[in-house]
C-alpha cells in the first residue's frame, strides 16, 4: 500500500509536469507568465524535496 507521502510525492510530481508541458508548449507567454511558472515550479521541488527526507526519515 501506498503511503500518503508517496502519493503526495507523485502529486506534485504530475503538477510539476503540468507546469512543464504549459511553459514547453507555448511560445507567446508573458514574462509574468514564465515568472509565475518559474515560481510555482520552485514551491513544488522545495515541497518534494522536503517529502523525499521526511520519508527517508
């Protein structure tokens, strides 16, 4: 059975690939835009980071 990190973990994993794919596939975004995604991109990795020690843990 899955534990709650581990689904977490895949989670933000598939928003992660959301934001990737939204970025990889549009060529007129804004700098707001990109800002915003670059952000959001480093709350994510900062988030799975932390899950993948906690489950080391």
């Amino acid at each position: 059975m899955e534990s709650k990190i581990d689904k977490t973990i895949e989670y933000y994993g598939i928003k992660k690939k959301e934001i990737l794919d939204f970025v990889n596939t549009h060529n007129n975004l804004t700098i707001e835009q990109i800002i915003e995604s670059g952000e959001a991109l480093g709350v994510l990795e900062y988030k799975i980071t932390a899950l993948e020690i906690a489950k080391e843990n």
